[in-house]
C-alpha cells in the first residue's frame, strides 16, 4: 500500500514544467547570410541516433484556429546539417515571406523553443553507395545543408580519395554558407584529429553563380556538360567505375543531373539496393 502524503508548497514548485511544445528543442545559435537565407543550431534529443546526410521534420506550432482555439504543429523535412557526431543539431534554411513555416522560423533567437521529430530518414548516405575512389557532392542553394553534415563525417573521407562539392546559387552572398563551412574544416582541431591531419586536402571546392558576377559563373550542369568543370577541376570526366554521386537542389536541378549522371553510365541506388549515385530534394516551403 503506498501511503499517501499531502504535497507540500515546495513539493508543488519541484514538478518539472511540461515542455510547451511536443518533442521540443531549445535553440542555442542564429545566424543569417542573406534576406533569403539563415543557419540555426539547437539542441540534440538524447536518444536521436541518425546518418549524416538524413533529414528529420522540424517546425514550429501553428497559429491558433479561430474556432476552437487549438493549434496544430507545422513541420517541414529539413536535412540535417550537423554530423551524426555532433552534440547539437544544425539546419540550414531558406526564409519564404509567405512560406507557413519559414515566415516564422526566420525570426527564431537563442532560448526559444523548435519541434524536431526525433524519426530520422533519407537517401543521401553512404550506406546506398557502393564502394568508389571520388565522391561528388551536387549542390543548389539550400541543398548543400546534407554536404555539410557528410563533409563533417570521418566515413566520407575513409571511403574516397577525392570529394568533389559543387554548389550553384543564385548570388555570391548565397555561397558564404557553404564557402565559411569547407573553411573551417581547415582549421578545425578535433576533425583533423578525428579524420586525421589535412583531411580537408581531399576536398575540390567549385562554387558557381548564375545571377550575380563571380569567379565562375554559370549553372553546374551546363558547365560539366560542356567540360569546362572538369577542366577547372583537374579531373577527369565521370566514370561509373569511379565515381559515386548525391544531389540535392531544386527539383529541376535534380532532374537534369540525374539524367546526366545516367547517361555517363551511374545507376540510382538506396538503402535498400546500393549503387552508384543517390538523389534528394532540397526543403523549399
Ligand atoms: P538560375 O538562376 O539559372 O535559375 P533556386 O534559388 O531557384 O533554388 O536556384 C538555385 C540555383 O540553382 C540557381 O543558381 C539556379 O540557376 C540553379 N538552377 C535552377 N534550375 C537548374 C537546373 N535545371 N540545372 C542547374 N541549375 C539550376
């Protein structure tokens, strides 16, 4: 028999408070580049175990229905940005004025609260490739947060001798996420500990823009179409036997590579039955 005793004031207060939000996570960083574009850091669940380059649903509550007063969470798939290794989880976002989620999100602040659903999943991971010498990263704007998390992850550099990451935005101040991300690597201690020294020197960098003057100018497809990226790169042009490949950008973006990944000979794979290239679509609210 459990003998009942009356609660005390200070036994009251001890109650922990119930989170506001379901599955919630408390931001820790904020940082913006452009009008259309921002990071955020927040923290990890504890038991959220997941492979670099998967995404989860993230999001926010929704406003208050105007009959009864409820409110229902507004979640949006957002690949993770973070390596698996990594203590807090880091996302990369685009900031849609009328877009339901990211209109609000965009105004986030260290301490508030975000939901993340801790059910990670995706394609963009090195268990759906089979074993290659060069890997190449396609990216188009937000689309390069699943490259930063597998550009942080010491089996991206286990697996292959040389990282290729391509990355076509609209304007140069859209490429500074990415551009200060492979920068740090350089510098970053504990990775080139943990991967070992000048890890980074893998790593073939080729940002291009369409829409504002820049080094190169131009979209990826078009340039490796024409050889003019091989040809900057140093390297030569895709072979299946080689080359292995993930693509992330907007869904035209991610069309036409994947045409042209088949037609040099790459075959699709997932989870379930590796190959040689994978593919995702980039968040776009
Ligand atoms: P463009 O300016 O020529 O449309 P967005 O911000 O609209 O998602 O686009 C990101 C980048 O992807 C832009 O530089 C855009 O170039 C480029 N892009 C859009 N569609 C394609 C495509 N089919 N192939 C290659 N790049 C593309």
């Amino acid at each position: 028999m459990t003998e009942q005793k009356p609660v005390t004031e200070a036994q009251a207060t001890a109650v922990p408070k119930t989170p506001a939000l379901p599955d919630a996570q408390t931001v820790t960083e904020v940082q913006h580049y452009t009008d259309r574009l921002f990071r955020f850091r927040c923290t990890r669940p504890a038991s959220l175990r997941f492979r670099s380059g998967e995404f989860v649903m993230i999001g926010l509550m929704g406003d208050p229905d105007p009959k009864t007063g409820k409110q229902k969470p507004l979640l949006r798939a957002y690949s993770i940005a973070s390596p698996s290794w990594d203590e807090e989880m880091e996302f990369y976002s685009i900031k849609v004025e009328d877009g339901p989620l990211t209109s609000k999100l965009q105004h986030i602040k260290p301490g508030d609260e975000i939901i993340l659903r801790p059910k990670p999943v995706g394609t963009l991971v090195h268990d759906a490739l089979i074993p290659g010498k060069r890997i190449w990263f396609f990216a188009t704007g937000t689309g390069f947060a699943p490259f930063a998390s597998l550009l942080r992850e010491p089996q991206t550099y286990e697996d292959y001798d040389e990282v290729i990451i391509t990355h076509t935005c609209r304007t140069v101040g859209e490429l500074t996420y990415g551009r200060e991300l492979i920068e740090a690597l350089k510098e970053d201690e504990l990775l080139n500990e943990l991967i070992g020294e000048g890890f980074w020197k893998k790593i073939k960098y080729y940002p291009t823009t369409t829409r504002e003057d820049s080094p190169k100018m131009g979209r990826i497809t078009d340039l490796i179409n024409s050889g003019e990226a091989y040809k900057d790169l140093g390297v030569e042009p895709l072979n299946p036997e080689f080359d292995r490949a993930m693509i992330c950008g907007n869904l035209a973006f991610n069309l036409e590579l994947k045409d042209m990944l088949e037609a040099a000979g790459l075959e699709e794979g997932a989870n379930s039955k590796p190959a040689q290239y994978v593919v995702e679509k980039a968040f776009l609210d």
